[in-house]
C-alpha cells in the first residue's frame, strides 16, 4: 500500500514553523543510521521539519561512509536548543570512537541504542523537541544493556506515567492497533477480556479523532480464533468477552462493528470501508498490515501525551552496511510524527479558541399568518 503525502503549495508550507524532531539513532549495528541517512539526504524534508539525531558525528560518519553516501550532510551541536532550522543536527550522546561492528548483534548496540534513546526522551520531556522518531532496537542487545521494558511502546508508556499504551500500526488510510503487543501467545487469552478491549477500542477512537482529524471514526474490531469462533464453535471469547466491548462501545456512542474473521478481513480489503482496525494480538494485526504496507508502514505510540513514531521494520543486521536498507518507511515515520503534532496543535487550537454561538433570532411568521 503506497503511502502517499498529500501533495501540499510549496510556498504555504515554507511560511509555517518546522517541526523539532528528534531521532534516536537504534542500534548502531543495524541499518538504523543507514535509514536515518537515506531519509534525510534529500533538502525537501528540511521544509516541514528539523532533525536532531540523538547519537553521535563519528558513529553517523562510519556509516555515511560505509553506504559510500555523498549527499548527506549535517551538523553537530551540543544541545537540542541549538538546533539550526532547514539543516541535520546531531547531538552527540557519547564523545569515545565506538567499534561499529556491521551485522552483529552485540551488547555495544544496545547500550548506545540505550543512551540515544535515554537522551531523545529527556529533551522531549523538556520540551527542546516536538516529537520523537525512533530508529529500530535490537530486543535482546537493549536488553544486555540494562532496558528493562518489552519495546519502545511499554517504555514511553512508563515514561509518560501511563499505564498502557496503544500500539498502533500507520500507513496511508489503514490504520491497525492492538489490545495486545509484546506478550508470548498463550498469554494472549489472558489479556483479551472485555474491559482492556473497551479501555482500547476507546483509546483508538480518541487517537482517531486527536491525532488524525477523524470526526466519526468508524472501528473494526478482530475476532480471537478462527472464523471468528464460529459461533462457539471454535472459542467463546468473541461471545464472552469481545461482543460485550463492542456493545458497551456503541452505548458510548462509537462505531464500532464486529468481531470480523481477521483473514477475510483483510484478504476482502473490507479494512477499507473503516477508518480503524483493533486486532488482538501482535502477528494478528501485523501479519496483515506488513502485507499490504511493509516498505512505508509507520509504528505509532498512540494513547501517549507525547508523539512517537518508528518504522515498521527491525534492526535487520543481515544488509546493514551494504547499502540495501529501504528508507521509505523512516521517512513515512518522520512525516507522521509531523503530521500528527500538527493535527493536534490544530485540534487544540480550535477547541480552545471555539467560534461564538450566534444568538437563535426569533422567528417571524409572514404578515398573512399573524393574526
């Protein structure tokens, strides 16, 4: 599924202040500083935003050079607050010459993913960034290094001071969220019980509404087991648990519908007639998602004060260094986050400064009718 940024007057955007991203670089041994890079060579993405990478000039260098990449330049500052509009900033997390090693996953990855990321939320807590894009973690590198969370979602979550968070998956009109994320499978019918799906289904159609301009969103939600369940036949937690949600949901006055067979679901593209899909669990929403959008999906931390966004991919150590990686889904992340901060501060704005009711003028009935 093409991702396609709504063409815009050139001249309209250049008025309007860019947006502050931050970048935490990921996994130094994986291909994120080489979609960073790609991402970002190209001036034109300079008009709608300022990147401030979070890691630093030598480790960004060695991968500039070992892409053999002659059009991305940046400069280096010492705080977000210095950043320079229409240029590539980066902030340098660490000052020692680090030994990338291409391919590999090693705990070195993941203690400098560790500190990009430590830094990026900090400043975006200070407010010295809008919002925050992050480059692909290896799980069991971050780990090593003492990251203490599933994923960037349950991270920010905590972070944030949230309980959870709703991880969403972006490209184009589809849009695909989770009641459940970074849990082992026979966990799974644990979680989905009819209060979590109602807290989510809420949360989504929030999301809808704030972050994407959306004034009646319409809310598909997945069934469980195959078929739906069959009526019974094959699990009754679409009858004991994700029916009532749907139910309670609709009494709030959200359009929601379900629970639909999640493989006819997408293989009809009946995704299409919704403006939001709830899946139950991670390969559910994302097996489907990354077949129709896997070159520019975006990941999305919705439910969150803050704006996060990522690409749809992972560290992919297998082409790191050899110039491969596809960019575009980096770059879609980049424009969401934009997107999404601005639809807010829209939605903020015109909600706070609300046009006055004009007072109801007293109907007149024709002189014929008067009596």
């Amino acid at each position: 599924m093409q991702n396609n940024r709504p063409k815009e007057n050139t001249t309209l955007k250049s008025t309007r202040k860019p947006v502050r991203v931050g970048i935490s670089i990921g996994d130094i041994n994986g291909i994120g500083p080489e979609v960073i890079i790609k991402s970002l060579r190209n001036n034109e993405i300079l008009v709608d935003c300022t990147p401030i990478i979070y890691g630093s000039t030598k480790t960004m260098a060695f991968h500039k050079k070992a892409i053999n990449d002659n059009l991305f330049n940046y400069q280096r500052v010492t705080d977000a607050t210095d950043a320079i509009d229409k240029k590539v900033n980066i902030v340098s997390c660490w000052d020692e010459k680090v030994d990338v090693q291409l391919g590999k996953a090693l705990e070195t990855g993941g203690k400098y993913a560790f500190l990009s990321l430590e830094k990026a939320t900090q400043d975006l807590a200070a407010g010295k960034i809008d919002v925050l894009v992050t480059a692909p973690i290896s799980k069991e590198t971050i780990h090593q290094a003492g990251f203490k969370f599933p994923g960037h979602t349950e991270y920010l979550a905590d972070l944030s001071g949230k309980e959870d968070a709703l991880m969403m998956m972006v490209s184009g009109e589809l849009r695909v969220a989770l009641v459940t994320s970074h849990i082992p499978l026979k966990q799974v019918i644990e979680d989905v019980k009819q209060d979590k799906i109602l807290k989510k289904i809420e949360e989504l159609n929030k999301s809808l509404k704030k972050d994407f301009g959306i004034v009646r969103p319409r809310i598909a939600v997945l069934g469980l087991n195959p078929h739906a369940g069959e009526k019974g036949e094959m699990g009754n937690e679409e009858y004991e648990e994700i029916t009532p949600a749907i139910q309670k949901a609709m009494e709030e006055k959200i359009l929601a519908f379900g629970p639909y067979p999640a493989d006819g679901f997408f293989g009809s593209r009946q995704y299409a007639d919704f403006d939001g899909v709830l899946a139950m669990y991670h390969d559910q929403g994302l097996t489907g998602f990354k077949s129709l959008a896997f070159d520019d999906g975006v990941n999305f931390t919705a439910g969150l004060p803050i704006v996060r966004t990522s690409p749809d991919h992972g560290t992919a150590f297998d082409i790191a260094g050899k110039g491969d990686a596809n960019e575009q889904s980096m770059r879609s992340a980049i424009y969401l986050a934009v997107d999404i901060y601005r639809t807010r501060k829209f939605i903020k704005e015109i909600n706070e400064n609300p046009l006055p009711k004009r007072p109801q003028r007293e109907s007149r009935k024709p002189k014929n009718d008067r009596k």
